[in-house]
C-alpha cells in the first residue's frame, strides 16, 4: 500500500528500512522523504514503521528464548 503519496513511499519499503537499520520518523524523513511534503502520511507512516520495530523485536525474542532452551 502506498503510504506518502507525495513521493510515492509504499509500507513494503518502510519495512525494507527498517530491516536495513532505520528506526525514526526521522530516519524516515531524511531517507525516503516520508511525510516532507502535505505531511499527511505521518501518522500512517509512523504506525507502519512502529508495528514492524515491534514485529522486530517479538521476533528476537522469540529467538533468544528458543536458543536458551536448545
């Protein structure tokens, strides 16, 4: 789904940037240029970028605590 119209950033690549080590809206801003332009993507951007940080996250732990148990 296209999340910032305005240049054309899809969650697919905020997703991508989070994998490579984004983890800002910042960082978004300043790389994709997410929400720089009518800013009406923010909210959603944000949402996307926090629910795969938090996706990131479960799975690590998820990971750590299989490790443990081997």
């Amino acid at each position: 789904m296209i999340v910032c119209v305005c240049n054309n950033i899809s969650d697919r690549e905020i997703r991508q940037a989070v994998d490579l080590g984004l983890s800002s809206m910042a960082e978004l801003r300043r790389d994709l240029g997410v929400a720089t332009c009518c800013g009406k993507c923010a909210s959603c951007a944000k949402q996307v970028l926090n629910e795969h940080l938090d996706s990131k996250i479960h799975a690590t732990e998820l990971s750590f605590r299989s490790a443990q148990t081997a």
